[in-house]
C-alpha cells in the first residue's frame, strides 16, 4: 500500500492507495481488450449519450474532487474547482465527437473511394504529478469518444482523483472494462503499457527524459505515442507593451501551481530601454501573491508537491542571483516564496533548465530580432507569451518563435476546444482540440470499382 502525503501539513491523508503488480495490470488491461469491440459497435448517438452521463455525474461530484486535489496535490481550492470542472468540460465537448468522426469521399476514376477512422483499440494514458485531473480527461475523454478502451495510470504522488472519476464513470453508466485505473508504479504499470501487446497507442504526460523511454519502448513494436513533456517558456515583452498588465499578469504565468508547470512563463525576456519599470512593477506584483494555505479561499498559490521537489528547486536557487521574492508560510508544509532572478548568461542552469517550482529568471534584450533568438535559445518550445502594443510585431514574433502555443498579451496555453503540443524537446503530437479524436483512430481507405 502506498501512503500518501499532504504537500500543506505533511501529515499522512487517510486513504492509502494499493500499488498494481505486472499480473494485476496484465488483468485490467485484458478486461478492456475485451470489452473494446462492443464499446467500438456502439451506436454514436448511445456513445455520445454516455460522455454526456459521465460529465454530468463529474458535474455533480466537483466540490469532492476538488478537495481530494487540494488534500493530495496541494492545488489551491480554486484551481481544483477549475480543474474538476474542466474534466466535466472535456466529456461534454468529446461527447459531441462520435457523430462527426466523418471519413471523406474522393474523386477517383473506375469506382467510388471512401475513408473510414476506426479506434485503435485499448489506449494507455499516463499521467503526472502535477495536473491529476485535466490532463487524465485530455487523453481519456477524446480516446472514448473515437471508440477506444482506455486503461489510466496515474502519479505515484497523485492517485486519488483518477481513482475516484474511475468510480464516477461506472456511477454514469460507462460498461465495466471501458475506462479503467491502475495505480502503481511506473516501472510495473507504465512500462507494461509501453511492452504489451494489447495496447495500442500510450499516451504521456511528464519529463523529456521518459518521455524519450517510452518512445523508444513503443518503437520496437511501432506502436504510436503521443508525448507531451518539458518546457522552459519564454515570456516576452517588448517596450510598447502595457507594461502595468504585463507585470500584474507576470506572477499567475508562472507561480500558478507553485511552477509545477510545463506551460509556465518561467523565462521573462524584457526589452532593455523598459527593464527597470518592469522589474519595479513585477516586484511589487510577486509581494501582492497571497502563498496561503491551499483549502483557504484567498490562495494563490500553494506548496510544492513533495519534499523531494522542493528540495530540487532549492538546489537551482542555492546558484543563482536573487533578485527579489515574495512571501511563503512557515512551519510544516513544503513551501518555497515566489522567486525571480535576474540571469546573467544564458548558459545558468536555472535559465535553461526546467525547474519546476516557483522561480523565474528574467533577462533583457535590445530588439526583436535578439527576442526571437533568445526565445528560441531551448530545447523546449512548448508555449510563451508576447506583450506588445504592435499586432505586425506580434504577428512576427509569434511566427518567429518556434514553440506550440503562444499568447499574445495574455497567458492563456491550454483551451480544450484548441490544439496543444510542443516543437523540439517538448514533445510529439497535438492533445485537445476538434482533431484529438483522430489521433486515436486508423484512418482506413475503400476503393469500390464500378
């Protein structure tokens, strides 16, 4: 049994979680093996009714989802909400998928040529530490709605909301065997996703370094992946942006989830003849965030995970040259302030590594050419941001930056309605979005003569 552990008080939570051997996995797995031809025969409209039961009972069950987040995760309680809500969200647009999975017919001589996408079959979702609920819904209810069987392993850290929307989909109806759970540890459960044979696409969310693994893994078999990993994104502005905006919304761009975040603006890039105003400004932002305990209403921000991630961000920190931070309570709890610092070279580590906490590095450039470079100076390119006053400059920039999802005057990345993914380092494949249902299925192609 694993023993799990509260990141605000660091007292062990009442619920202890079993961690699944390889005959337990091997099990779940051949139950959705088997109960994937009828979920696949269903009728689209019984399919889609079905999604729509299902987010309708996650709507119902919010409040409980977010509070096991904020006890497991140490996600504040308004951002458990949103994302509980979110899983609601993705079922109920999925639901709309399984009657608009269309295949084309194309012009061709002597017949007739049509295209049909068909499910893949069982689909292994891998989930991380840092986003339980969001990310789970962003592989599974897309996957579902294409005709797939899913099996789901979450962190070892963060189970309890997978294990819980496990029992919210039988409560909705979905057929025993169709979305299943399966704690435990990613050398048993994850690699077994990754080396059986019934599986027929993994999905992972989570570090560039596994990531790699499990493409490698799923090579020997060419079994396809879709992998969304590091980042280290680049927040860039320029001197004819609204400065006061750019520095009020800096500190949520990068402290949302304490940094434990592959979107987060964790680089600031600040034109030279602007630094200074913005760097007052961001100063008096990053004292105004409230680093309270995560079930308090007014929190903006939570602690790290575990102890293991703080002490992590502190190695990045005992390097580096603090500029300024904010505050962070004392006593238990695995809390770290708000930092930023100002790089001196882009070869410090805490500029180009992923840190995964609370910390920002900032640094200027003279013009847009140098941002760009600067921006594109990673091996990630997951997301950013651009501020500017300037709509051909921002067109420009948002070409020239070489990175998935970008925001211009804003920080919005992850919209389920939009695709998302990164360039480089950052990952394969796109998540989300009207196509994520056909990254899920064959797309098989019929020429009848005439």
């Amino acid at each position: 049994m694993t023993t799990l552990i509260n990141p605000a008080t660091e007292q062990p939570l009442p619920q202890q979680v079993p961690a699944s051997n390889l005959a337990e996995t091997d099990a779940a797995i051949a139950r959705a093996a088997e109960a994937w031809p009828a979920w696949a025969a269903l009728a689209p409209g019984e399919r889609a009714r079905l999604l729509r039961g299902f987010a309708a009972v996650v709507d119902a069950h919010i409040d409980e989802l977010a509070q096991l987040e904020v006890a497991n995760a140490g996600h504040t309680i308004g951002n458990a909400r949103w994302e509980a809500g979110n899983v609601r969200d993705c079922l109920n647009y999925y639901a709309g998928a399984p009657e608009r999975l269309v295949g084309k017919q194309i012009p061709v001589p002597g017949g007739t040529d049509v295209t049909f996408h068909e499910p893949l079959g069982v689909v292994g979702v891998i989930v991380p530490w840092n986003f339980p609920m969001p990310i789970a819904a962003w592989g599974f209810a897309p996957a579902l709605a294409a005709g797939n069987t899913v099996v789901l392993k979450p962190a070892e850290l963060t189970p309890l909301t997978a294990l819980r929307l496990a029992e919210l989909a039988t409560m909705a109806g979905i057929p025993d065997g169709v979305f299943t759970v399966i704690p435990g540890r990613g050398a048993v459960v994850g690699e077994r996703f990754v080396t059986h044979p019934d599986i027929a696409k993994v999905v992972f969310t989570g570090s560039t370094s596994v990531g790699k693994q499990i493409m490698a893994g799923c090579a020997a078999q060419l079994k396809p992946v879709t992998l969304e990993l590091g980042g280290k994104s680049a927040n860039v502005i320029f001197d004819d942006a609204d400065l006061a905006a750019a520095a009020a919304s800096a500190p949520s761009a990068v402290f949302d989830n304490a940094g434990q975040d592959c979107c987060a603006r964790s680089r600031i890039l600040v034109q030279r003849t602007v630094y200074s105003q913005f760097l007052d400004r961001f100063q008096q932002a990053v004292a105004d965030v409230k680093v309270l305990d995560p079930a308090d209403e007014r929190s903006e921000m939570g602690p790290l995970v575990s102890a293991q991630q703080r002490e992590s961000v502190q190695r990045y920190l005992g390097a580096a040259s603090v500029a300024f931070t904010g505050r962070a309570p004392d006593g238990p709890g695995w809390w770290l302030p708000p930092t930023v610092v100002e790089s001196r070279s882009t070869t410090e580590p805490i500029w180009r590594e992923e840190v995964f906490g609370p910390v920002v590095a900032v640094l200027p450039f003279d013009d847009e050419q140098e941002a760009v470079a600067l921006a594109n100076d990673s091996e990630y390119g997951l997301s950013g941001s651009i501020f500017t006053s300037d709509v051909g400059r921002a067109l420009r920039v948002s070409r020239g930056i070489r990175s998935g999802n970008l925001s211009v005057n804003s920080h919005s990345s992850v919209r389920y309605w939009t695709p998302f993914g990164g360039y480089k380092h950052s990952g394969i494949g796109r998540e989300l979005g009207p196509d994520a249902p056909y990254a899920f299925t064959e797309e098989k192609n019929v020429f009848i003569a005439h």
